[in-house]
C-alpha cells in the first residue's frame, strides 16, 4: 500500500485481504447444513431443490392442501399444497445451477467468492476516478467493512449477492470491451436478485448510459438492452412459471409472508415508491443507529473523505458524479427502509449487526469506502517521507480493520462468534429433536423452523387462533409436536386443563434444551 508505487504493487495487498475474507468469511460453515435466519434455510432449500428438479416449486403436500396452505416455515409459502420461495427468485437461480454442477457445498462459498470479485472489480472503478492506491485501500475496506463481512459469512442472505452482481456488471459496461451484453445480464439478475432495488439501480443505470451516451454509441447500447432484456425474460418467465404470473413475487403470490417484525408508526399511507409510508423521523433515527453510530469510526473518517474527495481537481466531474449517486442513493434507501420499524431480534432494545437495515443499506456502505480510503491517504500525506507516508496508512489500516475485526466477530450477541456457538448448540438441539420425532411428524414452532425444516413438516407460530383450531384434525393425521420456549408450570396446566382440554386435546413433555423444550400434543 505505497502512496506512489505503481499499479502492479497495489494488487498483492488486495489478494492477501481477499484470502484473509474468503477463510474468515467460513466462519460459520457446518456439517449440519444449519442457517442462523429461515432466509438462508429457505435458499438453501430451494436451491438445492432447483439443482435437483429444474424447479422451485414442490410436489402437492395433500396435508398443507388440507390445512389451508398453513404449513409453510417462514420465508416460503405454500401454495394449493406446493411450497415454493417466499421471497426472489434470483439467488436460488443463481446458485441453483452452481449446486447441479459441483453439488450442494458449493453454497457455502458462492456469495464470498462473488463478493472478492466485486471487491477487485471496484477497485477497476474507482481507479477511474482516484488514484491507484485510494481504489486499492478502497476495494480492501469494502471487503473488511463489517456489514460485507457479516452478509458474507451470512452466505445465503440476498444482499451480498446483489450488490456483487451489480458491481461486476457495471465493471463490465465501463471496463470491459465487448462485454455489454453479459453487464446488461447481470445488472438484470442483481434486479432478479433483489427485485425492490429495481428503481434506483434502473435510475442510476439510466444516469450513466445518459451521461456517457455519445461514447458508448447505438451499437453498444443496443448490445446493454438486450442483455437486460435477457435478464428481464429470465426474471419474469422464473416468476411466472413459479407463481403464475410475471408480475408475481414471493412476497406477493398471496400470502404476507414476513421474515421480520415490521410496525409502521402510521397507517400503510404508500407513497408510490414507498410501501410502507415515508416518515422522514423514524428514518433519520434508524440512519443514526445503523448508519452513523455503529460504525463510528468508519463514519468519522467518511464525512472528512467527503471534502477531501470533492476538493480534489483532478476529475471533478466524475467525483462530483461519483458522490451525488452516493447522496441520492443513500437518501432513498435511507428514506425507503428507514421509515420501517424492524425488529429481528425479539429483543426490540438491541441494535446489532444482524438487524435488517445492515444489509439494506450495503450500497451506503461500498460507496464509502472510496471517501474512506481518500481520507486515510490524505491523512498520510502529512508525512514528510514515503516511508512515513506508508507507516500512517498501514497504522490507520490496521485499527480500521481491527475495530471492523470487533463489530463483525464479537460486538454484541449477533456477532459471527456468538453465531457459531449458537449454530453449535442448535445442531444439537436438531439431532435431539429428529431423533424424538417420527419422520411424518409435524412440528408447530414460534421461531425455530430453521431448525427442523426441511427434515420435518412445521407449522408456525403456535400462539395463533388458527393453529389452535387446526390442532384437533392435525393428530389425527400425524403426529404433532410443539418446540419453543419451555412452558411455565402455570402456563402448561392452563393449556391442559383449559386451552387443549376444550378441544379433546393434551400437552406432555417429551425433553428439554437449555430454555427451550420439545412436547407432544396428542388426543385426550
């Protein structure tokens, strides 16, 4: 990382940082094929499941069918029967075809290797606007932010992925001579990806073809929309055969189905672009929280690359380009997912890495890398020797990462460390429980489908007049099962003396786990 060395010299530190990523990144790999969040089960599922069968739609379960489409885990819905993704399509597409060809290990690698070649691919980008070094430190920073290294580890998260393809395929439209056609493409699979991205990455996509329109000529722009085009027919023919329609998502096929908690201060007042209202308060608490606060350091050094980036001569159009994407960007993910109430931990207190608007607004973050790395290069340039110069930017470095090291592996109870012991432990729980369960078994949970599906049908939450009421046709069908936080003495009496009993129904226990117990529901 020399202040002048030549580009040659800059590309070693990139592929040792992108090494020390891609093995940190396993952190959370296990043999029990085990996922933190129903997301990351749900993908790996039908993944494999499109690996398998060409598709991601299941036989007809004739006991879902029966029950309504009510026994689902979450982020899948079902269907008259058939469970198919409950959210888009892209990354079990994606990763689909990668598991028909080299097998089902492959998932655990997939999102960090596309996340390394994003990161070499900005750095190709941004040394279009800045100097050699400010891209490399950039490129580095962007693989050692914590919220890419979090959704890495987190491998079948959406948000990674997209924000790779999307990189890549603008690195192909500028960088790459003949390569419009596969830029278009995955700019399109990013949009199949994460589908409600499709405004901005279509608007700053249109911003860019407009501002270097008479550069790229009617050939290659002819060459970009039909690799979008391609892209586009991929994405609706998937949904369409899926879901029945082009227009039809996951999320939409007819069921709300919600991975996560979300309460909107006032009624669902959508304006246009914006689902669930836009209070501009709320947002601006949650930028603090998960876009300033968490990541102080990074934020510090960002706000003076800012001034330092924008001062800069050399390039000022480009710059000034570079940064009013960054602020309109980040203003509309900001305004869009900040105006949600989401709480994915049930503790509603806690703000930690794991909350959903870290990887909502990854594009926030890669974008400020490149204010980050002019702010640590203009920092070191108060040296008054080359080698001063080197041994400030590698100290800035050096805490940079090591704070990174600490809000992604061990700050708080989300971290990737407290992850992998709770992988461990569920592992466990998860042999224990199939063990007790007949292979038919059905087993209602409130938040620990990513625990038995798809070993055993579940069904969810039990705390439901729903659930309840289909409970008395259910054991007659299968064995059911109940697994979640151990019932108090109070509570379990009150389900079999009042709740179940009015219902023919009883409740015993049949082992506990820690704070968590497995019971059996069966006729009176």
């Amino acid at each position: 990382m020399v202040s002048k060395a030549k580009t040659h010299s800059h590309v070693p530190w990139l592929a040792i940082a992108a090494g020390i990523f891609f093995l940190s990144s396993l952190i959370l790999f296990n043999t029990s094929n085990l996922y933190i969040s129903p997301d990351e089960t749900a993908n790996a599922y039908f993944s494999n499941l499109f690996a398998q069968t060409g598709s991601f739609s299941t036989a007809i379960d004739q006991l879902a069918l029966t029950f309504g489409d009510r026994i689902h885990p979450r982020s899948a819905v079902s269907v008259n029967g058939i469970l198919k993704p409950g959210s888009f399509l892209g990354l079990p597409l994606v990763y689909g075809i990668f598991t028909a060809v080299l097998g089902g290990w492959i998932l655990w690698i997939l999102t960090p290797l596309a996340v390394i070649v994003a990161a070499f691919a900005w750095r190709e980008l941004m040394a279009r606007i800045v100097q050699k070094n400010i891209a490399t430190i950039s490129a580095i920073l962007f693989l050692f932010h914590p919220a890419i290294w979090y959704y890495s580890a987190r491998s079948l998260m959406h948000n990674a992925l997209f924000v790779s393809l999307l990189i890549i395929g603008i690195h192909f439209l500028v960088n790459k001579k003949n390569y419009d056609v596969y830029g278009g493409l995955l700019i399109a699979l990013a949009i199949m990806t994460r589908t409600s991205e499709i405004w901005w990455v279509l608007a700053l996509l249109g911003a860019g073809l407009m501002f270097a329109c008479k550069r790229i000529g009617r050939r290659r722009l002819i060459l970009i929309l039909t690799g979008l085009v391609l892209g586009a027919v991929i994405m609706l023919g998937a949904n369409a055969v899926t879901y029945g329609s082009p227009f039809t998502t996951g999320y939409t096929v007819g069921q709300q189905i919600q991975t996560v908690e979300l309460v909107a201060s006032d009624a669902l007042d959508a304006v246009g672009f914006f689902p669930f209202g836009l209070h501009p308060r709320d947002a601006w608490g949650n930028v603090s929280n998960y876009g300033v606060s968490m990541f102080w350091w990074l934020s510090i050094l960002a706000l003076l690359g800012v001034f330092v980036f924008t001062t800069e001569k050399k390039k000022r159009r480009e710059r000034i380009a570079y940064t009013a994407a960054f602020v309109l960007i980040s203003a509309w993910l900001s305004l869009l997912y900040g105006s949600w109430e989401i709480h994915d931990n049930p503790d509603w207190t806690q703000v930690t890495m794991a909350n959903s608007y870290v990887r909502y607004w990854l594009p926030m973050y890669i974008m400020s890398t490149t204010f980050i790395a002019a702010a640590i290069v203009w920092i070191s340039k108060r040296g008054r020797t080359n080698l001063a110069k080197n041994l400030i930017i590698g100290t800035l470095m050096i805490a940079v990462i090591g704070l990174n090291v600490h809000a992604t592996f061990i700050q708080g109870q989300d971290g990737l460390l407290s992850v992998r012991d709770t992988l461990a432990e569920s592992s466990a729980v998860q042999k224990s429980v199939l063990s007790l369960t007949e292979d038919d078994a059905l087993i209602v949970v409130d938040r620990a489908d990513k625990l038995f599906f798809p070993h055993r049908r579940v069904m969810y939450p039990l705390r439901s007049d729903e659930t309840y009421n289909a409970l008395p046709l259910l054991v007659q069908n299968v064995p059911v099962y109940y697994y979640g936080i151990s019932f108090p003495d109070e509570d379990f009496n009150y389900l079999n003396d009042s709740r179940l009993a009015s219902m023919g129904l009883q409740i015993e226990l049949v082992e506990s786990f820690t704070l968590e117990s497995l019971y059996r529901i069966y006729p009176q």
